[in-house]
C-alpha cells in the first residue's frame, strides 16, 4: 500500500483540468468523493466555520481560482 498518495492526486486533478475537462472545479467534482462528513458539534462552531468558510471562498474567488455562479454560491 501506497502512503502519502494526496499529492499525486491533486496533480492528477491539475492536469485533467487541463485536458480532459473545462477547469479544476469540473475535474474535481468528477474525480474527488468525500470519505465522510463531520459536522460541528455546536451551532456556535457553525456559525465560526460558516464566517471562516465565507472568508475562504472569498479570498479564492479574488484570486481567480474559482468563479462565482448566480445566487452568490461558489462554483
């Protein structure tokens, strides 16, 4: 078994992004599934990772590397 495997794997989403479909956000939905979800344990917590969260999303899309959709969500 392979250890330490998560960087050949974005590389392979940076470069079907590039090929194989239209951006790293098309690559990444198609080629990453989630293991398992974790939810905070209290909704003060959600409220700081939804402020924080914001914040990131934010601070990609000045950036380029994502885009906005309709409606304010992230794509």
């Amino acid at each position: 078994m392979m250890k330490f495997t998560e960087g050949a794997a974005g590389a392979t989403v940076l470069a079907a992004s590039q090929t194989w479909f239209s951006g790293v956000e098309e690559a990444g939905s198609a080629m990453i599934l989630p293991e398992r979800t974790v939810e905070p344990a209290s909704a003060g917590l959600c409220e700081q990772y939804e402020e924080r969260y914001r914040l990131f999303v934010s601070q990609l899309t000045d950036k380029g590397y994502i885009s906005k959709a309709k409606g304010g969500e992230a794509t």
